[in-house]
C-alpha cells in the first residue's frame, strides 16, 4: 500500500515538477539490489528515516529460504510425538550498502533516498 501511494505521489510530482529523476521508478542497478525510501523534510531526522525506510524495502525483496527437519517418537504412554526444527537463512547476503542518488522535492518537502547493495548469490 505505502508503495502505491508513494507512486501516486511520484506521478502527482511528475505533473507539477520539472524533471523527476528516472532512478524513483525504477531503482535497480544491474549487479545490486536498490531501493527507494522517503521521508518528510519537516523532521529533523528526515534523511536518516529515508535511509531505514529504503533499507527496510530492500530487506523485503530478499528471499529467506527455510529448511524444515521434521522427527517423530514415541513416549512413555505409546503417544506419537512429532518434533519440528525449522531454520530460516537467507538465500543473499547484503554486504557494501551506500546512497546511490537522492531528490528533495522542495514543492512538497520530501527527501528520497536510493539505496543500493551488492548482492552475492548463495
């Protein structure tokens, strides 16, 4: 939903503003996972909330992988028990992130932040 309204958001700004950069609708670089995140200027931390919102997106987009060992016994009553152990790992590892591009768009105070990173396929 937040990804809709941000791009309902980018389409209102695109009417109304000069040049959009081309990174906002399509983050992604060829080798590197990026993503996008905003915040209002009216705060103090506005940057920093951009950086941990296109964190936060990134982190969505990798898949975790979860590996399930399932055993069964019986106990002293001659009941069947089963026991499941489940670990979850991701299948990417996020290593180098930085700030690729950022747009302030003064008409409507808001900071966007694209943030990428290296991904190393397992």
């Amino acid at each position: 939903m937040k990804r809709v309204l941000q791009y309902i958001l980018l389409c209102y700004i695109q009417v109304f503003a000069a040049e959009v950069p081309s990174w906002i609708y399509n983050p992604d670089e060829s080798g590197m996972i990026c993503d996008i995140g905003s915040a209002s200027l009216k705060t103090s931390q506005s940057k920093k909330v951009a950086i941990v919102s296109a964190k936060a997106n990134i982190s969505k987009k990798i898949k975790i992988h979860i590996e399930n060992e399932t055993s069964s016994f019986k106990d002293d009553n001659d009941t069947r028990i089963f026991k499941t152990k489940s670990i979850q790992t991701s299948l990417n590892l996020i290593k180098n992130s930085f700030i690729s591009d950022q747009y302030i768009d003064h008409a409507n105070e808001i900071i966007y932040i694209r943030i990428c990173a290296k991904i190393k396929l397992q």
